[in-house]
C-alpha cells in the first residue's frame, strides 16, 4: 500500500456542542477547542474531526446546514474557525470537516429559492406531484407536502433536510464551491455524511412497502454517483493534499472498494456500519444481546477483503452511536473491557478514529426521561415506534435508553466539578453523574488508566510500521471467546489476543507464545500465562 498521512494518523472526533464551554453559555465552542489544543497534542493524535460548525437552524444538530460559508453564534465566528485551523497546524495536528451535501437545512437560500421556482434553483432538490412511498432513516414519511410550492419534496432524514438533486449540474458546481472554500483556508480533507446516497435513481420510483425504509433501493450506491465523487475529486480533491472518508449505510466490502479500491479512489476510506451491528438487528433500534462472534465476522471480512486493495476506518464510537463499553463491554469492569476493545480494533489494518470521551472509557447517559432527551432521531423514533409499530412507551424508552444519539453527545467530562468542566452554566445536554469519578483530571493522574493506555497504544503504532502496514491474518477464528489475529510485515510479526468470554478461559494449546515478547497488556499477569480473564487483552511480538 502506498504510504500517506491519513493512514498512519489517528483520527480524534470532536462533537463542539459537547467538548468546551470558553464563554458560559451552556455549550461548546471553537475557542473551546482551542483551549484544549495542549490536552489532543498529549494524546498522540494527528489529525481532528470536526463535526458541523456551519450556520443552521439546529433542528439536527447542525447536520441541517443554512449556510455553509459561514459559522453558526453558537460556536464563535469565522475568525475563530481560522484560528482554530491555525493553531492545530502549528502542533502539526491536521483538521477534518464535515461536508453535508446529500442534504441542506430547508432554511437554505437554494431550498427558499426552489419552493418559489426561481431559476436556476427551482431543480436543486427532488419534488414530485405524487407522494412516493419511501421512508425517512428518522422515521415516518420520506416525502413532504409544500404547500407553497404545491408539491413534494424528498427528505431521508428530517423534514427540514430537504435533499439535494445532484443530477443538476449547477448543484454539483456549489458543492465544488463549497469544498474548495474550506480546502482553500486549511482544512486538511472531509468527512463526507451519508455519501452513499446522493444519487437517487431516474424517475424517483416508488418504494416497495416495508415498514422501516422503504425505498432505499431506489438511492443507495446508485450507478451515477461515481460519476458525481470522480468529478468532485478531479475537479477539488486532487488539487489538495487532503482526503475524504465517506460515511457509507447499508454497504457491503464489494461496494466500498467502488469507491476507495487503490485504483479508483473516488473516496480514500468509508465508515461502514455492519461491525455496529453486533448488538442489533440490520437497525439500531432493534436490538439484541451482543455476540463477539458477529463483530469478529464483520470486521474480519472487512480486514480480508480490503487488504491490500483498499483501506479501513477502525471505529467504534461517533456522535451517531451509543457508547462502546455500553455496548462491546462491561460497566462492571469498564476499563479493562474498554482497553479490551480499543486493543482489538485499534491493532488492526486501517485508521483508527477516537470519539471525544472514549479515551476515557465514558459510559451512555444517565437520562431518565424523554424530555432528557434532546435528539430530533430519537424523539420521531419514540413517536414512530409508539404509534406506527404499536410498541409501549416502555419499550421504546428502553431502546432510546440503550441506542440513542444522546448517549455519545453528553458533556465531555474533564474533572470532578458540577458540570464535569465543560462548563461553569447548566450545559445543553444533561452532564453524566459519575463524572465526579470519571474524567480526564483522573485519568491523567492514574498511570493505569483508560487515557494512559489510549495513549500508549497511539505511540507503538509510531514506532511499529507492522501495525498500520502489514498483513492481516484470523488466528481462532472460529473460537467463540477469542478474538486474535496476527499482523506481519517482512520483519516483525504481531499476535493479538483479545478474551470476551464471560468466564476466565485458557487459550488453545495451538497457539504458541514461543519466541514472542509481550509488547502490550491490559492486566499484570505472568510469563506464558495462559489463562484469560474477561475481556484480557494482550499484544505479542516477535522478529522473523
């Protein structure tokens, strides 16, 4: 594989709603980020992803974009962005924004525009004269009535995130315009939203009826949006030295490498989402007990079949998923199921991503009540599943307690103060009651800690080309408690061994720990100790 930055970098996502407070207003901010500059560079980390800083009206968290030239109150002002951008480049940290262009917020100048029929933009999204039965990923309804226009419109997400026609060529110029702005001042490359389905098929069909999203095969990974990504990265990406992931749904590895194979590279790595459903039914809000042996099956199949051709983005949290030890691991023994996780994801092939907070092992929110909640997903779901599925109220509540959005959005918990020091006002978001035990303060203090092992595992894939580079390999595959693979390059050869079962359980006689020095562990044990714990991980090394 050809070397590039992106792929030995670790990637660190902030959610600035939730990250720092710098004027006491409740929320999170840019000069917030800049703030905390000092603590990312302690990290190890490369490169930062920032979710939606744009003027929006907020009815989803600023992935309903009004204008995006501009930077919303909420979090400062333009200047702030530049010095943001600044000051990360100064520590060698490189920035990642958030292009949202399968959709724009319906406050939109070209949404306004195109209700009135005002050329050119009366084509810039899809309207209809008849309804068309497809269904939004927010539940309910996929196409609106405008009663202005008399038509209408299409919207997969919330209803004030009308989507855009990129079957206009005057929208594909503005997405242009949009990306070679922001390359322009700094940013460093995108992470593309929903990416996979821009492209909605000729003549916008209608669905057949299923009762959660129906329609989808009428816009995902349609043949046309390969067209549309070589033309944005001929025309912006490749003037740059910058890259793209793609936030893909629905995708199998066959597709990905459509889009980032190392001879097509119209993206240079997705976000697939098979791995997350570990603990669900095909969608999140079905859920079921985890089994390590379906995360094992999927991220295996993904290691396997882009080796060597393509490249994997290795994550298990973001601002769209619940928290990981909720999910993978144990509250009960939160930290070492914690380094558990991040052993066996972060040694394999591809580049890891870090969601603020989950460096310190932060659990779900402690919310108690929908009108904790501030999520527009989770509310129409609520509304979706009591009245369009007939469930209880109790029901939903226990999948929005256990799935929801908000679970990953709570304030960063950075000390032991009222609210945690995110902020010094009440935060928008309802802060976790134990981070008076659980924050970064503590963290740093505690050589053992989550954070400290986080950052131990960032430095050996600096000093260990094997890890970014080499080869893939299952070792017990069919093992139900063991999840372990080698990683080998023509020098060094790297055996991980990461124990889910519930019970302590000894590994297999056929693997041999001859010659092998331990490079990494998540609990003291002795030499050739072959007895795991649960959720015990350990990290092996040998030259060939």
């Amino acid at each position: 594989m050809n070397p590039h930055w992106s792929k030995e970098g670790v990637v660190y996502q902030i959610y600035p709603r939730s990250f720092q407070d710098s004027n006491q207003d409740g929320i999170g901010d840019l000069q917030g980020i800049i703030q905390r500059i000092p603590y990312l560079q302690s990290l190890g980390i490369t490169m930062v992803w920032l979710s939606p800083v744009y003027q929006s009206p907020n009815d989803d968290n600023g992935y309903d974009i009004s204008d995006y030239y501009a930077i919303h109150p909420d979090f400062g002002s333009m200047e702030d962005m530049l010095e943001l951008i600044q000051k990360l480049h100064e520590v060698n940290i490189r920035i990642i924004m958030d292009l949202v262009v399968n959709h724009t917020s319906d406050e939109h100048v070209w949404f306004q525009k195109s209700v009135q029929k005002i050329s050119p933009y009366d084509q810039f999204y899809h309207w209809s004269p008849v309804k068309k039965n497809w269904g939004s990923f927010f539940g309910g309804e996929a196409w609106t009535f405008h009663k202005e226009r008399g038509e209408y419109y299409l919207h997969l997400f919330s209803k004030k995130q009308p989507d855009l026609n990129w079957t206009n060529p005057l929208v594909r110029e503005e997405v242009k315009r949009i990306c070679d702005f922001w390359l322009s001042r700094g940013v460093d490359g995108f992470r593309c939203d929903v990416i996979n389905l821009i492209s909605k098929r000729e003549g916008l069909p209608k669905g057949r009826w299923t009762p959660i999203l129906c329609g989808k095969e009428h816009y995902l990974n349609e043949p046309k949006i390969h067209g549309y990504l070589q033309e944005l990265r001929d025309d912006v990406f490749s003037k740059y030295d910058c890259f793209t992931v793609g936030e893909t749904v629905f995708i199998t590895p066959d597709q990905a490498l459509s889009y980032i194979h190392k001879d097509i590279r119209e993206l240079d790595m997705v976000f697939q989402f098979e791995h997350m459903a570990s603990d669900q039914w095909g969608v999140k809000w079905f859920i079921r007990p985890f089994r390590m042996k379906r995360l094992k099956k999927s991220l295996s199949k993904w290691q396997r079949r882009l080796d060597q051709v393509g490249w994997n983005s290795l994550y298990l949290e973001n601002h769209d998923q619940a928290r990981s030890v909720n999910r993978f691991g144990s509250v009960d023994i939160r930290e070492r199921s914690a380094k558990c996780l991040m052993t066996m994801l972060y040694f394999q092939q591809g580049t890891p991503y870090i969601y603020q907070g989950q460096e310190i092992a932060m659990t779900n929110g402690d919310f108690t009540k929908l009108e904790e909640f501030q999520d527009i997903e989770t509310k129409n779901i609520f509304q979706f599943g009591t009245k369009s599925l007939h469930l209880s109220p109790k029901r939903m509540m226990k999948k929005i307690f256990y799935a929801s959005r908000d679970n990953a959005r709570t304030p960063m918990q950075w000390d032991e103060t009222e609210y945690a020091g995110f902020s010094r006002v009440k935060p928008w978001l309802k802060v976790n009651s134990n981070h008076s035990t659980l924050n970064v303060k503590q963290s740093l203090e505690d050589p053992d800690s989550v954070l400290h092992y986080v950052k131990n595992i960032i430095e050996l894939r600096k000093k260990h080309p094997v890890i970014v580079y080499g080869r893939y390999e299952d070792v017990l595959y069919s093992n139900p408690h063991f999840y372990s693979y080698l990683r080998e390059d023509d020098t060094t050869r790297l055996l991980v061994i990461c124990h889910f079962g519930k019970k302590p359980h000894r590994l297999p006689k056929t693997v041999l720990l001859d010659g092998y020095q331990l490079l990494l562990t998540n609990h003291d044990l002795q030499p050739n100790e072959r007895l795991f714990l649960p959720y015990e991980a350990r990290v092996y090394s040998k030259k060939k």
